[in-house]
C-alpha cells in the first residue's frame, strides 16, 4: 500500500469539519474527541462562514 502525505486544500476544509460536527456522539467518544470543543453549526456561523469567502 502507498501512502502520500500532502497538504490540506482549503476546499477540504468544510468537509472535515462537517465530517465531525455531523458524527454521532457516541461515534466521537469512541475516537476520543471532546464534543464540548466541536464548533456549533449554527445559522449564524453558516451565513458568516459564507459571507468571509464572497
């Protein structure tokens, strides 16, 4: 098996952090994650999120 390490691209970005904020939380227990330290998808941070990349 090859593996290849490269940099993240900022396209990829949104859909990892979705991967997470949209995971069971049993599923984020099971790998170890602080759900208390996940960001909150709210309206608010969507419209914002979207209004920084205009």
């Amino acid at each position: 098996m090859k593996l290849e390490v490269r940099e993240i691209h900022e396209s990829e970005i949104e859909i990892i952090v979705n991967y997470f904020v949209a995971a069971d939380e049993k599923f984020l227990k099971g790998i170890g994650a602080d759900i208390n330290k996940l960001p909150k998808r709210t309206i608010g941070n969507i419209i914002r999120h979207k209004i920084c990349k205009l």
